[in-house]
C-alpha cells in the first residue's frame, strides 16, 4: 500500500499505520498557503506523519493547522507530540473537546477502559496541549488557508459530541471523521466498497448521525475523507450503507442489552451478532473467511458493542 496518496486538489493522505496496520488511518494533508494537516492518529503514528511530510518537501515549521475531527485517541492521540515538532502550527478543535486536549487524564481513562493492556502500545504518550496553542472553531464558522480554498466547520455529533465535520470548498468534499463511519479500505483489492457505521461508546447517538448524514446531503459534497481510511467518490452510497447497517446495530444492541444485564455479556452477545451477520453479508460478497479484513472487524465491531449496550444502559 502507497504511503502517501495524491487525492487531488492539493489534497494527499499519509498511511499513519495506526495500530500497526497499514490502511486503518490517515492524516491528510492540504497544501497552501497555509498548510495543514487534518487527523493525526495516535502518537506512535506521528513518524509516519513526519515522513510523510518530508517527502512531500513541506517544512514542519511551515504547518499552520493542526485539525482533529474529535478528540478520540486514534484521531487526535498525537495531536499533542506532533505539535512538539510543528513550532507554528495551531491545534483546531470542536468546543466540547478543547479541555480534553489541554488535560487528557478523562480521555486516558475512557481509552484505558476500552483497549485495557493495548493501551500504552496503541496511544503512548498523551502529550497535553498548552491552552493557547488551540483554537476552537464553533458549527459553520471557517478557516482560509489558500486564495482557493476555504475550510467551514460543522458541528456532526452521532459519533461523539465532541465531534465536528471540515467542508473543504476546493474538493467540495467533507472529512468526516467517524460520524459517517468506517471504510474498509482493506477490500480495494476485492473491489468491495464497504462502510460501516461506528458506534463506539460513550456518547453514540443514532439521530445525530442521521442528521449528519442529511447535512451532508443538503450541502451536495462530492467527496468523503474518512478517519479511516481514504476516500470515496461516491457518498450517496455511503450514506445507503450506513443507513442499512445502523438499524441493524441497534437491534443487535438492543438484543445483547435485553439479554443480560451484565455490561461485558452483554457487549459479547451483541459483538458475536454483529459479526456473524457482517461476516455472512461479505462472504455472500465473496469475502474469504480467511481475509484479513475479518481481523481489524473483530476490534471495530467489539468497540461498537460496547458503544451500543452503553447508549441502551443509558436509555434505562
């Protein structure tokens, strides 16, 4: 797998191999101006980026923006690190996920409880980030950083909270993090284009991210730029496809929850539904059982369980 990838309009994603594996998240790169970085994984990631950079003959001290879609450990993890290396740079933020990045002790804590021993190989260090390093950009206000390109923020909850989607006029796309879900760049191969939506916990909520999806539609981009991973030109299937599985999810949630009472039994019940019927759906697309696509689903679709039996638990 390339990594760096040329996606037109100045526009390039560097693999940031997070997690060990190639194709799981990027950071994109917006020449101009002003350059500027959208996404950057988690710390053991930020060489990736850095040499990424390099190749692409764009000094560190040249970085105005660092911009995270939210502030999840595999999305802005690095955030703090990578600012280290970018002495101008400013980091750009939803107004709920400021605080986290200047004290990430919560957003440690919350990882911890979800990757357990994987934490420290996955995301350390957590850099804090000083206050005036930050700029918080609120629901459908902008940032220029070239004469051709403009960059307007959205607030898109559904995935979390803290989460904001980053119109870019140039491309007419939309990176949108987590809230319009997770391509399965590992099925480019099989010509498989698969999305499917990610309900991790703590803050997942089903009408939010619908209602992001039809901000999408009614601002008529072309382009989505995932978190993870790439991006496709054809977001009306996106949106198909997230809107199939997503009632799916939650009658396996709300099924695991029913169940049992017992937060892990209950997020194993909906994690083995989830996967039998994912692992059916791309067999009949003629996905061996043996691809490794199978691996990477088995992380998503347990933290998507817990996020499901997290938002019934709630629901009372």
């Amino acid at each position: 797998m390339e990594e760096i990838q040329k996606l037109g309009d100045d526009i390039f994603l560097i693999d940031c191999h997070d997690m060990n594996r190639p194709g799981r998240t990027g950071c994109y790169v917006l020449k101009g101006d002003k350059p500027s970085l959208i996404e950057t994984s988690a710390s053991p990631s930020i060489p990736y980026i850095i040499s990424g950079l390099q190749k692409l003959e764009i000094p560190l001290e040249k970085i105005s923006y660092i911009i995270v879609t939210h502030i999840h450990l595999d999305h802005a993890g690095g955030a703090g690190l990578l600012l280290q290396k970018c002495p101008n740079a400013k980091i750009v933020v939803h107004p709920k996920g400021a605080r986290h990045l200047i004290d990430p002790s919560r957003l440690i804590a919350g990882a911890k409880a979800v990757y357990g021993e994987d934490f420290d190989r996955f995301f350390d260090p957590i850099v804090p980030i000083p206050k005036d390093k930050i700029i918080i950009k609120e629901h459908e206000e902008t940032i220029q950083i070239s004469n051709d390109r403009v960059l307007t923020f959205y607030d898109t909850p559904g995935h979390a909270n803290h989460h904001f989607s980053i119109h870019d006029s140039k491309s007419n796309g939309m990176f949108t993090g987590d809230t319009a879900g997770i391509h399965y760049h590992e099925l480019k191969n099989e010509n498989l284009p698969f999305f499917l939506p990610s309900t991790s916990p703590n803050q997942f909520d089903p009408e939010a991210m619908e209602n992001a999806l039809q901000l999408y539609e009614k601002l008529g981009i072309e382009k989505i730029f995932f978190g993870h991973y790439g991006m496709s030109t054809y977001p009306e299937m996106v949106y198909t496809k997230i809107r199939h599985y997503l009632p799916i999810f939650i009658q396996y949630g709300k099924a695991g929850f029913q169940k049992s009472d017992n937060f892990i039994k209950a997020t194993e019940e909906t994690y083995s539904l989830l996967m039998q019927h994912i692992r059916q759906d791309l067999i009949e697309f003629g996905i061996s059982p043996e691809h490794p696509v199978f691996e990477i689903l088995k992380v998503d679709l347990q933290v998507s369980a817990m996020g499901l039996i997290d938002y019934f638990s709630k629901l009372g």
